[in-house]
C-alpha cells in the first residue's frame, strides 16, 4: 500500500531565506533568547550577515563544507546561517565526542573550514584541526567587506544545506547529504501545521548534531517566533528544566520520547505542569503513551502532542496529532500519514507495495530525500533505490523500519529489521560498536546486543570471546570502557561487558542475539569495596535499584555503569526522599561515585 500527501506550491524558499524575509518585515521582533537577553531578527541578521562575509573573504565556495564546533550559544544559530548564506553545507561538530571522530568527520566531508565561537577555542585539545582546514571565530570583529557586496547565485534545492553524521555499520560513521529542496519542504509543513506564530517562544532543544535542531530554528523563524537557548546543565536536568520551560513561558518543544518522558515524570513527580505549552512534538524514536504522559496532557488540556517520523536520511515525512482524551490514547501511538510531497509505501522483500495491515519494509518517496551518504556511492544506491511508482529519475529510501498501513491511511511503526537501534535518541548501529571491540587488544571476537529497558534505561551489553593469544590478561570492564572512549562518543559505550567461551548460535550457524538478549545482564565494576556505613549503604541500595544491576562498589562511577542524566531523575527523586536533602543532577555529576556522593550528603546533614 502507499499513501501520499497532496503536492506543496512550487518555489518553496530555502530556509535561509525565510529568515531573510522575517527580518525584512518584522526587524523588532526578537528572534533569539539566551540567557535573558534577547537578539531581534535584524541584530540576528546582522551578526550572520559580518559572518557571512567573513566566510567568504576566507576562501568559502559554494558547496563547500564548513564544520561548525559550538556550545549552546548564540554562537551556532548565527554559524548555521553564515553558513548557508555563503551557499555552503554546514556540519555540525559535538566537541564531547572523541577527538579522533571529530577528525574522521571533517576529513570525510571534505571540510575547507571550521567555525569556533571564540579566539581562544582556537587550539583546544578536543577540537583536532585537519591540515589545511582555516579556523573562524564567530566572535572575530575584524573589518570584513558589506555581505551585500558578496551576494552570489540563488540557492537551488539540490544544493547542499548539511552533512550530518549518524553511527555506520562498517565501524565507520556516515555522513547524511541533505539539499535544500526537502528542508524547504518540511519548513513550509511545519509551518501550516503548527500553532506556532509571532513571538511564539520555541526551546531548542535538540543537539547542534541533531537534524531536529534545523526544524526547531527555522520552523520558529519562519513563522516569526523566537528560538529560547538552554544551556546544556539545564537541557540535561529534567527537573530544572521543567522549571525553565515554566518560568520562560515556553510554547513550544521538539523532544525525542525518551526526554519526553523524563520532563513529564519530572512533572508528575514536583506536581508541576507548565501551563505556557501549547504544542509538543516529538520524534526520533518510539512514542509509548505512559501514565506520567496521561497526567502530564491530562493536565495540560489545551496542549498538543503531535507524534512525528523520519529518519535522517528524510528529515520528517509523516505526522499525526493525537486527538481526544490522553486517557484513551494507544499505548503505542501511529506515526501518521506522509507530509507535503511525501510518499509512504510498505514494501515485501521484492520490493513490491504490500496491501493494508500487511507488514513489510517502510520505504520513503517524493522530493523529501536526501542526496545520499557523502563519498559512499555503494551505500547510497543500495539505500536509495529506483521508484518506479514515481516520475522518471525518481527514487525511493529504504528505511529498514518494519510497519503496516492501516485502512485509514496511517502508518505504524514495529521495529527494526536490522541491528539498528536508538539510545536515548541517539542512532547506533550494533556493528559499529562490535568492530570497535574488536580492535581493542586481548578480544578476539564480540557481539553487541540492547538490554531492553524502557527508553530511559535501555542500554548496551558487549558479549566478548577473549583472545587466547593475547600476550597479556584480558582487561577489566573499566579498561575497555576507556579504550572505546577513544574513538566512540558516550552513548555508544556499552553499560556490561560479558566474557564468554564461545556464543550460541541458531541451528543456521548465526550467533544467537535473542539468546544473549534474554540473558540477565551483569553491570560490572571495578571497585569492590562494600558500604562502610549508613549513608553508604542507602546510597548504594537506592543505585543497585537505579541500575537495576549489581557487581559495583563505592568507588564506581553511576555514569559509567549506564547511568544517564534521565535515568538519574528517579534516584535524585529517592535520594532526597531518603535523606530530606536537596540533590539535583549536577550534584551527581560532581560526586558520581557512592562514596563521594555520601560524603556530600553527610555535611549537607550537619549543615
């Protein structure tokens, strides 16, 4: 079955120049919000217009890509703008992640130049500059010439607008070409199906790595609202920023389910429900309709939650707001019907469209996909393949989402039919993590599967057949956490590591995953020291309940035995019901061990 979205208007705008034209008329209205001080829409305008000609007069082409390494500033709105002002890609670059990534990043795209925020970024150890790159700062006042002196050609929708990285199954990551053509599009969507208007104040949310913060900054633009920055403490705390959402008056959030969940337990639990919300859109992974998000909307009548899908290869292609009373919504929510220009088809393994309720492969056509995988022509014409439903030359994604289409035209996500899987909103693929424990010394041979928790807890173990060869002993947990450390960001790090002589397999001779899937998992540390009093011993209770694991003393960190800054929001909740003390997230952090965190506690109690 396929179902299609009627046709757009021709001569969609680039997203860029939406912006231009808000400034143009409406220059007052602020247009970014950070930290209490707000930047109208022509000071915005002006700060990426010195930018732009900054990039320009460096040596940026069109077509070039230009890495943009910021901290939750203005700093990044302002580069994704210059950027796309000098006709080139922008690239989006997290400096937590492992410096030998950052530079596989710029070097696979080809990067001309790298955008910091400051001077004094310049050099840092975490931002490996790759010969030949130039350094920007974004804060350089030196005399440039008037960007509209340096106007060039208009932006076609098949030009680059950004290359985004997600995890590759080869052990390499893969960069997603997105043009413009389908992220105007989706602008032009979002802009008729949402409530979002003049002055409507929009968090962003997303990571500067995550295509949803393109669709938080110019869907807000567009419409002539106004992007509010959070800094990351805040983003990380559920608690706190229920408490900014709240007090900021925001109206809008894109959120992926797992921080969905997290702010609304955050809710249920302070009994705190932010009445400035008039829209939540969420996406990224599975929505499942938890009593925390019955209270939360139960208690936000006038708020909606919209449930939105597409992988990065497509940006957003299908939506659906959900209707009537939380009570009597699903538990596991359609992902609606195609957006503007989007066909949706539900293929069988030979390609062909199957009929309703039959599922089979969800596949993604009309011009909402992206160019390809950057530099992987095999890859991309495996994925992307000839529509033959469409107009000559026309393609369609294969997504490796297992669904059905109902009668009604709506589209219902299953699963994967591969080892892809989403941590914490992140996309990993199992493969790329395996080949990464395959290269750290003593392991002959690992098989990485997903403990299934809910989305909050969900966590990675590695299985591993060690080598019998190795000249030296097999490492602990804590030894090849650190080595993984080097090349794969946080999210990828296995929570268990597992030694075993050999793995099951199937009767066909293939390891068998649902076998070690079922498998209790043993979160190891490598502190043996038990509780040496009270305090120690409740803490260490209320984290063996946390993890859900044992196998750790009081010298192990809580972060790297899975624990995550959402998983935490019930421990903070327990610790200060067991201890009548006040303990956020960034206490945690600085005291991520038992150990420490009871020291803490005990002078907060003789204070």
């Amino acid at each position: 079955m396929t179902v299609t979205r009627a046709a757009t208007p021709v001569g969609l705008l680039p997203a860029h120049e939406l912006f231009a034209d808000r400034r143009r008329t409406s220059p007052g209205l602020p247009a970014l919000e950070y930290r209490g001080t707000r930047t109208s829409y022509e000071d915005l305008g002006v700060a990426a217009d010195r930018l732009t000609a900054r990039l320009i007069s460096r040596g940026v082409v069109a077509g070039s890509v230009v890495a943009i390494a910021t901290e939750r500033s203005p700093s990044f709105p302002i580069a994704v703008l210059a950027v796309l002002q000098a006709d080139a890609a922008y690239l989006p670059l997290d400096p937590a992640v492992p410096a030998a990534r950052l530079e596989f990043m710029m070097r696979d795209s080809a990067a001309t130049h790298l955008i910091v925020p400051t001077a004094d970024s310049i050099g840092l150890p975490a931002l490996p500059v790759p010969s030949g790159i130039r350094v920007i700062a974004v804060d350089d006042d030196s005399p440039v010439e008037s960007v509209s002196d340096l106007r060039r050609r208009d932006t076609a929708p098949d030009d680059l607008a950004y290359v985004m990285y997600t995890s590759g199954s080869t052990g390499v990551p893969k960069g997603v070409a997105m043009t413009h053509g389908p992220m105007a599009n989706l602008i032009a969507w979002q802009r008729t199906a949402s409530q979002c208007a003049e002055r409507t104040r929009t968090l962003q949310f997303s990571a500067a790595t995550f295509d949803a913060s393109f669709q938080e900054m110019f869907s807000t633009w567009a419409a002539g609202g106004c992007l509010v920055l959070v800094d990351e403490e805040i983003r990380r705390d559920p608690r706190r920023l229920l408490t900014f959402i709240d007090d900021g008056g925001i109206h809008r959030l894109f959120l992926p389910f797992v921080a969905l969940q997290a702010l609304a337990g955050a809710a249920c639990n302070l009994g705190r429900f932010p009445r400035s919300l008039v829209e939540v859109i969420t996406a990224g992974e599975q929505l499942q309709i938890t009593p925390q998000l019955r209270r939360l909307f139960s208690e936000l009548p006038e708020t909606s939650l919209e449930n939105q899908y597409g992988p990065s290869e497509t940006h957003i292609v299908t939506a659906v707001r959900l209707p009537g009373d939380p009570a009597d919504w699903p538990e596991l929510p359609s992902i609606g019907g195609p957006i503007d220009r989007a066909r949706i088809y539900v293929l069988d393994e030979s390609g062909t469209p199957l009929a309703p309720d039959e599922v089979g492969e969800i596949a993604i056509g009309g011009p909402v996909l992206a160019r390809g995988y950057l530099n992987r022509p095999g890859l991309t014409a495996h994925k992307f393949v000839p529509d033959s439903s469409g107009a000559p030359g026309s393609r369609l994604y294969r997504t490796g989402d297992v669904g059905f289409i109902d009668g009604d035209g709506l589209v219902h996500f299953l699963g994967r039919a591969d080892h892809q899987v989403k941590i914490r909103g992140h996309r990993v693929e199992l493969g790329e993590v395996e080949v990464a424990l395959k290269s750290v010394p003593g392991i002959a041979d690992a098989v990485v599967v997903v403990d299934d928790g809910d989305a909050v807890s969900k966590r990675l173990v590695g299985y591993l057949i060690g080598d019998p060869a190795a000249p030296t002993a097999p490492m602990t947990p804590d030894e090849i956490r650190a080595s993984l450390a080097a090349t794969l960001p946080e999210y990828m790090l296995p929570a268990a590591y597992v030694m075993l002589d050999r793995f099951p397999m199937t009767p066909n001779g293939k390891v068998d995953r649902l076998e070690l899937k079922r498998r209790p998992v043993a979160v190891q540390g490598s502190d043996r020291t038990e509780a040496r009093d009270a305090v120690e011993d409740s803490v260490l209770a209320l984290w063996t309940q946390s993890l859900e694991a044992e196998g750790f003393g009081v010298h192990d960190n809580y972060f790297l035995l899975g624990g995550n800054s959402l998983l935490a929001l019930s421990l903070l909740t327990a610790l200060e019901e067991a201890f009548d003390i006040k303990v956020d997230l960034s206490t945690l952090i600085q005291h991520p061990t038992v150990a420490g965190l009871s020291a803490w506690i005990r002078e907060g109690m003789r204070a």
